[in-house]
C-alpha cells in the first residue's frame, strides 16, 4: 500500500485502518480505502458549515469566561477594538489588545482561532460616505490605516469591517469599489491575511428593511474571504416588540444570500441579547428616547426568577417569578413580566360587524376595511317594503323588495297611525353607479330631493337609510309616500314610521372580558400591584389613503360585470385560484379597460401589476388621454398626455417567469392623482412621489387600466384626488367604566366631515404636509390612565374604532408601576438556527453579537474546532 495512502488512515481508530488493509488485498488500494471511509462517513468533513465567529464587544466576565472554557469551540474572533474617524484615521477603542492584556492571554491560549481587527464607525453615516466618497483623501487613509494596524499587530490574521448605516441603491457601485479597494490593499500587504465584511441583512437588491440599499451582495462576493451578515436588529429598542431574528427575515436574506454569494463564505448572524420593551406608559412620559432596554440571556434569566422589577430594583412593585413561552414557528422564548391579563384581538367575547377576524404572521387581529350605516329606530309603527306599491306610473320595475325609477317612473304608497303625534320617517335608497344618483320623495305632497354628487361616498351601490322627515307632525289615519324618478335607475326599498329615527357610519366594536388575579412573589405571598392597574393596546395604524370609491381585486364571484366596466379596447379576462371564498386573482390583457362612466376628472388612480416573461410595452392607469404607466422598455415610470410624454423617473422593472407568474409575480405599483391641471405621479410599495407635472386641455372622461401588450393586474384602486380617509382613530371604554379617545391627528389646510370622518385638502399639497406628526408603520401602543381595579374580579373592555384599516393586535393588563414584554435568545433557539446554516442553506456557520452575552449552555452543544 503506498506510503501517502496509509497516512490517511491515521486519524482514525485502529479498526478503520485494520479493514482498510483487508480491502485493499480485494481490490485497488486507493479505491478500497475510499468505498470504506465514505461507507463509514469518514471522508465527511464534520466541521462543514459549523464554524462560530464571535465578537469581544462586551468585555465583562462572561466574555472571558467564554473564552477561557469554550475557545475550542470558537473559529473566528472579530477584535472589537478599532474606530474610524471621518478623515478615515483608525484609533484605538474598546477592549484592549495590547502586550499584558487579559485578551493578549486567550490570544495565545487559542492559536487555532482567526483573529481578525475589526474596524467600525459606529453606524455613522457621515463617517461611511466620506470613506466611500474619499472625501479629503478619507478612504485613502483609511487604506494606509489599516496596514498600520496590522503592522503594529503581526500575529493578527486580518481584519474585520464593520461598516454601517450607507446610502441607498444609487450608492451601491461606488460602496462595492470602496470595499474593493480594502481587499485589495490587504491581500496587496500580505495575501494570507483575511477579509470579514459585516453585511446588512438583504433578501434582494434593494431589499433592506433598515434603508442599506448600497449593498449588493453580489457584488461583495469576490472582495471578501467570509462575509457576516448582521441579521439580528428587525426588533431593536424603537420598534415594536417580537423576535430580534424573526424567521420570515432569516428565511428571505438566507434564500437570497446563498443564489448571489459562495454559502462558504457566509455566516449566518444571530443575537446573543435580546430586549425588554416597557409598554405600560411613552417613553416620552418614562424620560426615555426608546421604550426597549438590552437584556443578556443572563438579565432575561432575572426577570424569570423575579429579581428585576420596574421600580428600581425595590419595592413598592413585587418581585413575581414568572415562565416564559416558547415561539415555536420563530423558535424564540418571550415573556410578559407584570402583565396581570393579556388577550389578541380575536380573543374579543363580542365583536359586531364590519370588524372582521385577521391573521398576518401569526398574529390574530380584528379590524373592518369599510364601514357600515348603523341605524337605530325608536318605536316603529310603520315598516314598508318598496316592492308592493299601492299603484305606480310611468316604467317602474317592481321585484321584490324595491322598486326601480325609469322614465317618469313614479310610486304611489300608502299607510295610517292610529294617533296623530311627531314623528321620524325614514326612507331606504340605494344609488347603483355615479350616473344613478337622484330621486324625489313626498310625504302628503311635501317634496324632498335625495342626490349624492361625492364619487367617494361610502354607501354607493348599497342600501343606506335617510331622514325623509324629522319631528313632523302626522295627524291620526291615512298618508301617503310618493316616489318619483330624479335620474333613472335609483332603486327604493321601502320606509319606516317611527318615534325616532338616527343613523351613522360604524367600523363596529369589539368586546372583552379581562381578569386579573393575584400573582405569587419570590417569597411566596401573594401579589398584586401596589397603585392600580393601566390597559395597554397594542395596535396598528396606517397613514391616510385617498377617500375609496372603488376597489376592484377582481375576485368576486362575477367579475367585471357589464353593468360596472366597458371595454374600450383590446381584450380583458380574469383569471382564478380555484372558485370558492374569493381566489386571489389576476386581470390579464391587452387594451383599455374601463369602468362604465364617463365623467371622471380629478381623481387618484392605483395599479399594481406584472409583465410576464414575454411583455413589452408601457402598462398602468388611464383617465381620457392622460396615462401613467410603467414602461418596460425604457425601464421608467412615465407620464403621458396623449402622445406627448410629460415627465418619467427611472425605476428597475423586470418581467416575471411563466413558471412565477401566478404564484409569486414580480408586482409593481403605479398611481397617479389629478387635481386641476396639476399630475402627481408615483411608484412603489410606499407610494413613492416621483415627480409632478402639468397638464392643459384636459377635459376627462373614461378612467382604468391600459396595458400595450399582455399583463397582468391584481389590484385597481380608485380614491378621491382631495379628500382622504384617516387609518388613526379609536376610542376605548375603559375596564373602571371611563372613556378615551386616541389617535385623532390634527391637520392644517385642511376640512372636517364629521358625520364619515374624513377630511379634504383645501391646498394642492401631499398629505404628508398637513400634518406634524408621523404615523408609525408598526404596532404602537395606546395607554389607560391610572385604573384602580381589584384582583379577583372580572371587568369589561370595549374597543370601538372610528376609522377602518385599523387593527386591534392585542389588550395587556398590567401593574401600573411598569410591565414590559421581553423577547431573549437561549440555547435552544441559538443551536436551532446553527443547524439550519450548516444544513439547509450549508453556510459557513453562524456568527452571533455578541460573546459575552448568550446563554452559556449553548457552547456544550456546539462542536470543537480542533
């Protein structure tokens, strides 16, 4: 057997060499010596994608005690002990790693870690863009800076780049040479020196939650020897509490990751902290910038055990052990420290239509998209259906239920009180369409005129019900109610007689039941808060939207009925998922398709469609000659009047694959608002402002969507140009029986409608300028006043919003001195996501922030390194 196979057998125990002599009398040596380690899965290389990298940002005794009992399990080491400056000067800041250092000690102790000078600017973007920009000779600098540093540390392996807070997309080339350029000057120092990169977490080119879009991972793959990607932070102190890694951000940027990049180089990021957000009060009130504070696995371990509360660490609040719950889909635990109930939107005993049931990423809201007339009526005497008039003239369609004005359509109906008296009429309408929006109704001969001119109006093509008369003094016996055409067909659907008679639109109400009890404390006497209790609401708002007049996702059970669209040109169909509890689906088509009215002027119109593999052309919304649209071709958004081309911005488009473009198509959003002879254009999933431009001669007409060649649409959303609906509003009863408002936002250069809510710009301005504050586009909490309430007894919550799109997430009942909701990593969820780099997306390993931090039983379950 020649003497270099032998030598492989080496390593291995006594009887894997023993057969391998055995088996290469059977047939060639070297073969024989393969078939048998591969059988033995000894050719396996056991450390493939389990590599850790680490950092000594922390510098407390955990951290050294880490690296005293668990180097052997550490492979790389990011020194967190340099700065940059602007000028791209490196000074010295952070844990010591000088001759006679504590870490000088684990240095040598552990030879076999990579021990990489990481180098940070703090996530300064100033100091980032002068590097980039070599602003004065910065990134020059900063290239000669860190050849220095490695002079003055020989024994380090290379360095680590700790980079943050850079621009956006149109940065990106420029950030690419950047780090070029640092590669390239340490491979040029000495070529066995490293390279890390510490990335920002992307599941695309552009697809930064936190505005990092200069990165392009693709790009970076050849200016790196291994990459650390900094997915940790989706949850941080100024968000809304959840996981610091929630799996739907692992699971984008990883996926994206591995197609752009060698999965070799890339550490997968995890947090070795987590956060403690106090939401019982505002940070403002609490004297806070932001409502989290860091927690160490250790800290976290704490407020388990009752060792922490939220007055200072001392009585009057208790100190209560509490369990944590396990997040098995994002495979985090959590905790609710001095919550005394705690329930999610669905959890309502009672809740009233048009509050429905939601669920996105498993939380379990309620929330109404439209609202609904409530009506009350005191007493009704009389109650007359539409549909049996005691005799009619002129073309009236009679179907049960209503009656339908044609030409000089008129109907005639009777009815008695048993006792003159004041009383309320009521009479039901309905207006099918903009061109379908008056009629006449008398009462003994005193005529009243119903129209409605607003195309933003809520209760188009439904029922509504409206005062025919008020307080009106009706002798005892026989009257008579008469319908008469205004503009054909108007359907009436009957009257009521009745004491009283009100009506308002409503988002509905939902009720709860909440309970708080006693809690045992670390002592083991039972426990309740010492001042009272407060409610907190967790809830989502959204900023306004233009007035609805029509949204249209094409999946009602008849789409595009002949009654509501027109094709004008081209062809149009509608494709389904399937037939039942409204498929998602997509308009497809060529053409222009309209809806049936002609009278359309100022407006705002939304697209958001796709271009199959095969499209060409301009696609997107029309009203008469004027188009906005997304241009394939010249990769743009563009606006046209006629022919003539008013204004474009540039934007990456691309076309969707056969195989993508039912189940995940690349979507982009158009949209345009005409208001006199001014057009604002915009795009993206922000509804982005691109540009503005004027028009002249425009005189209307027909609006829709027009595509030049094939595409396919899944949203059209028609909205008032002026008036919009606020997404802000609810009001709370409250468990002690008090009533608070929240949420209203105060508006200039603008006017109020009560009775719908909404409110209409009275200056051609965005919205945004109205108003002085910024609505979050996360869950946001709303908070009680102080309530004294008793443990034991059961109390009663009731939310009622008074705007739609709002959605009641979840209720917490808690000690008014402070309850918080705590997300932390432990050693299940660290080892969790370590296998999922090294065996679904084979990365190189995982990387975690920081040592020092993290559950120490995580490294018994880590391999070693040597």
């Amino acid at each position: 057997m020649p003497k270099k196979l032998l030598m492989i057998s080496v390593p291995y125990r006594k009887k894997y060499y023993e057969n391998a002599i055995i088996l290469c009398k059977k047939a060639s040596e070297s073969q024989a010596l393969f078939m048998l380690f591969f059988k033995e899965g000894l050719l396996m290389d056991t450390l493939k994608g389990k590599q850790i990298m680490v950092w000594t940002f922390m510098g407390n005794t955990r951290m050294y005690q880490a690296l005293r009992d668990y180097g052997d399990r550490i492979s790389q080491i990011g020194l967190f002990s340099f700065k940059v400056r602007a000028t791209g000067e490196i000074y010295e800041s952070g844990v010591s790693i000088a001759e006679g250092s504590t870490m000088r000690t684990y240095i040598r102790k552990w030879p076999h870690i990579k021990w990489l000078l990481t180098v940070a600017n703090d996530g300064t973007n100033s100091i980032f863009k002068a590097l980039r920009e070599n602003t004065d000779g910065a990134q020059d600098k900063f290239l000669s800076e860190l050849v220095r540093i490695m002079e003055k540390y020989p024994w380090c392996d290379g360095v680590d780049i700790d980079l943050e807070k850079g621009d956006d997309y149109s940065t990106a080339a420029k950030s690419t040479a950047m780090f070029r350029n640092i590669y390239n000057t340490v491979k040029n120092y000495n070529s066995t020196k490293l390279m890390n990169i510490c990335l920002p977490g992307m599941d695309s080119i552009n697809g930064s939650v936190g505005g990092e879009n200069w990165c392009v991972y693709g790009d970076l793959n050849n200016y790196c020897d291994t990459a650390s990607i900094m997915s940790y932070g989706m949850a941080w102190a100024g968000s809304a509490p959840g996981p610091v890694s929630p799996r739907s951000w692992l699971e984008g940027i990883y996926d994206y990751a591995v197609k752009v990049m060698n999965p070799d180089k890339v550490f997968l990021g995890m947090p070795a902290y987590g956060w403690n957000w106090r939401i019982h009060d505002t940070p403002k009130n609490m004297g806070v910038t932001y409502r989290g504070t860091s927690n160490t696995y250790y800290a976290a371990q704490l407020w388990m055990k009752g060792g922490y509360n939220f007055t200072d660490d001392k009585p009057p609040q208790p100190f209560i052990p509490i369990v944590a719950y396990w997040d098995d889909y994002d495979k985090v635990p959590w905790a609710l420290p001095h919550v005394y109930d705690y329930m999610e939107g669905r959890d309502a005993v009672s809740h009233d239509y048009p509050l429905l049931s939601g669920t996105y990423n498993r939380r379990h809201y309620l929330t109404a998209y439209g609202k609904e007339q409530r009506t009350e009526f005191e007493n009704i005497l009389v109650d007359r259906s539409g549909g049996n008039p005691d005799s009619y003239s002129g073309i009236v369609a009679v179907s049960e239920g209503m009656v339908t004005m044609g030409d000089n359509g008129s109907a005639t109906y009777s009815f008695t009180v048993s006792s003159a008296g004041i009383y309320d009429i009521a009479v039901r309408l309905c207006f099918p369409f903009w061109d379908k929006n008056g009629i006449y109704i008398s009462i003994d001969g005193s005529r009243k005129h119903f129209t409605e001119s607003r195309l933003w109006w809520p209760y188009w093509r439904t029922t509504f019900w409206i005062s025919l008369a008020e307080n009106i003094q009706l002798s005892a016996g026989a009257h008579t109610i008469t319908v008469s055409v205004g503009v054909k067909g108007v359907q009436f659907y009957g009257f009521r007689v009745c004491q009283s008679f009100s009506e308002e639109p409503s988002a509905g109400s939902a009720t709860y039941t909440l309970a708080p009890r006693k809690f045992k404390d670390v002592d083991g006497n039972m426990a309740q808060p010492d001042r009272g209790f407060k409610l907190t609401l967790e809830m989502l708002r959204r900023k306004p939207d233009s007035a609805l007049i029509w949204y249209e996702d094409f999946r009602d059970e008849n789409p595009l009925p002949e009654t509501y669209w027109t094709t004008l040109s081209g062809k149009w169909q509608v494709w389904r998922e399937g037939y039942e509890n409204r498929p998602y689906s997509q308009l497809e088509g060529s053409g222009q398709l309209a809806w049936k009215y002609s009278g359309f002027k100022e407006l705002h119109l939304r697209a958001r469609l796709a271009f199959p593999a095969d499209g060409s052309g301009k696609a997107g919304v029309f009203c008469g000659d004027v188009f906005c649209c997304l241009n394939i071709d010249t990769q743009r958004v563009e606006l046209y009047k006629g022919s003539t081309l008013l204004g474009s911005y540039s934007q990456t488009i691309s076309r969707t694959p056969n195989a993508d473009l039912r189940g995940n198509p690349a979507m982009y959003t158009v949209e345009m608002r005409i208001r006199g002879n001014r057009v604002r254009v915009y795009s993206g999933a922000s509804y982005t402002l691109r540009f503005t431009a004027a028009i002249s001669g425009f005189s209307g007409g027909y609006a829709g969507y027009r595509s030049d060649k094939r595409t396919v649409c899944e949203l059209m959303r028609l909205g008032d140009a002026w008036t919009y609906e606020p997404y802000e509003r609810f009001d709370v009863r409250m468990p002690d029986g008090g009533f608070k408002s929240f949420g209203r936002i105060s508006r200039s250069n603008a006017t109020w409608d009560e009775e719908f809510q909404v409110f209409t710009l009275t200056a051609d301005v965005e919205e945004s300028s109205t108003r002085s504050e910024d609505i979050s586009m996360d869950y946001d909490f709303f908070h009680s006043d102080l309530m004294e309430l008793s443990c034991g007894n059961n109390y009663t919550a009731e939310v009622i919003p008074k705007d739609i799109n709002i959605w009641i997430s979840r209720l917490f009942l808690g000690d008014a001195d402070g309850f918080s909701i705590l997300y932390y990593q432990d050693v299940d969820s660290l080892v969790y996501w370590a296998n999922q780099a090294a065996y679904r997306w084979k990365l190189r390993g995982m990387c975690m922030w920081s040592l020092g931090q993290e559950d120490m039983r995580l490294w018994e379950w880590l391999p070693k390194q040597i």
